[in-house]
C-alpha cells in the first residue's frame, strides 16, 4: 500500500481541485491472468517515465502548451499487454500537476496495471462559469488525444487497449467523466450556444490535440470526488463508472449544488451513481460517510475497491 507519509504530503499540496470495451483492430490479445495478478500488489517496485509527449493545443489565453504524461508500470515485468489507467490531476482547472498521481499510481502499478498521469491545459484567463465550462472541454480534449497516443504506442508501452479506464481527482474526474459522457453534439448545444461554437471551432467531439486517425474509446471511467452539469447525459452504450465520494464534500457536492465557488451547478457522483443503475449501466459507488473533498484520496480501502471493480471486468 501507499505509504501514509507520502498520501499526506501529497493531500496537503492539493487545491480544488468513448464506449464501452474498444475493439480497435490490430490490438494486441491481453496477456493470461497471472494468479493474483491485477487483484493484489504482486510487484516490489514500479518504474516510473517522465515527461513523454503526446500532443500540443492553444490554451483559452492564446499560449501553445506542449502535453506529455508520467509513465508508471511494474518493475521487471515480462507483461505485454496490460489494463492501462489515464489518471488526470485536480486543481479546479486553474492549478496542480501530473505528480498527484503519486497518490495512487505506485498502488496500481504494483499490481500489474500501467498508468498514464497526464497534463492538460488549464484555465490562463479570467476565471468565469465560461472559461471553467470551456475548460472542461479542452481537458477532455486533451486526454482523449492522449489516449489515442497510447493506442497507436500500445505495443512500446505493453498496453492492453481493450482495457482502458480514464479518471482522475476533482477537476480531473470531471475532465474523464465529460471525455465519457458529453460526446452528443446536442448535449453540447443545451449546454449553451457559445460552448457549441467553441467545440465546433477546436476539432468537434474529438478535439484536436493530436494523434487523429484512431479511436478514443475507452472501457470504464474512475471518478474521485468528481461531477457533471447533467446526470443523464451517460448513456447504457457508454463506459462503465466506478466512483468515490464523501458525502460531505463542500467543493463538489456528493449530489447537487454549486461546484468550488465557481457559478457552476453540477451534479455529483450520488445522482451519477443512482442515474446508471436506472439505465442499467456497470456501476459502483464508493461513499465515504463524513468525507470531505480528499475523501477519495485518503479512505483506507478505496483503491482497493477500485482495483476489485477493475479486476472484476477483466
């Protein structure tokens, strides 16, 4: 397990924070389960990349950012094709860094699985219910090209690409949640004309932050603490969801309410959770009784009870 030190030091340093299995063709078979493998910490030690590049786009400030991601993986592992996870920071769309996965990918690694930390762009204008909206849709944009990278790289980096999930903390929940859930043009257009002008205009659904020519699909969605503007935007054809949240979260509410102080209203994981049940679709929710916004990142078991979820859908 991750050591206490190290999840608290990373705890302190935190603000405020698409279909189901792809059938890409030319994919690698997944590996034969080892005994105990993807279900418990089998690995000593796990490797760990920095800075791999996956593509590039104009934040909402006019600036070119460049995106890579941090590469965790088991140590002297003969594995080559492996359930990769996307993780994506929290910080409110304004602030925070690719190293919060620190908290939770050496847990996953350990166990088997191969984890993407990504960046993405962030909020460099004034900060409005307009530009935080938009920056939902540049963050998803930005992970789904960098989940593209990773399938079109998925033999160097021993990916099993029917087995992909994307999620994150906060703002990073919600950027996997809408890379999910808001793929329907007329979503979009409900939301509010100028967020549909602004999709059509950087790329549309898929966005254009490199890596086009391959699908972005993915199998499930982790979401810590995270929310969308409307439950029922997920659809029974849409990724799997396993959540955690504490229901006394007072930056984004565990059922409905304004979100970090930002003129948002959305809808937490309590009314994504019970939405998914009445579709009928593969869902958990992890609720942590009294926990406030770093619930997830500090609830003893929770990772252990996504790793089961996951492994559980292998």
């Amino acid at each position: 397990m991750i050591k206490q030190s190290m999840l608290w030091a990373m705890i302190f340093s935190l603000s405020w924070v698409s279909c189901s299995s792809d059938d890409d063709s030319g994919a690698d078979m997944p590996d034969p389960i080892e005994p105990d493998r993807y279900s418990t910490e089998v690995f000593d030690n796990y490797d760990l990349t920095r800075g791999i590049p996956y593509g590039q786009n104009t934040t909402q400030g006019g600036t070119v950012q460049e995106l890579g991601f941090d590469f965790y993986e088991p140590a002297d592992d003969n594995a080559t094709s492996r359930p990769l996870l996307v993780y994506a920071f929290g910080g409110g769309f304004v602030t925070g860094n690719k190293g919060e996965a620190l908290i939770t990918a050496p847990f996953f690694a350990q166990s088997g699985y191969v984890v993407a930390a990504i960046d993405y762009r962030l909020i460099d204008i004034e900060d409005t219910p307009t530009s935080r909206i938009r920056a939902v849709y540049d963050a998803a944009s930005d992970m789904k090209a960098a989940v593209r990278f990773l399938k079109q790289n998925h033999e160097q980096y021993g990916i099993d690409t029917t087995n992909i999930y994307v999620g994150g903390f906060s703002a990073g929940a919600f950027t996997a949640l809408q890379f999910a859930y808001l793929n329907d043009i007329e979503d979009i257009a409900s939301i509010s004309p100028d967020l549909l002008a602004y999709v059509e205009a950087r790329g549309g659904i898929a966005g254009n932050s490199g890596n086009p020519g391959t699908s972005s699909a993915v199998k499930g969605v982790f979401n810590f603490a995270g929310a969308m503007l409307q439950a029922d935007f997920i659809d029974l054809d849409e990724p799997i969801l396993f959540s955690v949240h504490g229901t006394d979260d007072d930056v984004v509410p565990f059922n409905i309410g304004e979100a970090d102080n930002s003129g948002v209203t959305t809808q937490g994981s309590n009314l994504l959770h019970n939405y998914a049940n009445a579709i009928g679709l593969t869902n958990q929710l992890v609720a942590v009784e009294g926990g406030g916004h770093s619930a997830p990142l500090t609830c003893p078991d929770c990772l252990i009870e996504m790793r089961s979820f996951i492994f559980g859908q292998l």
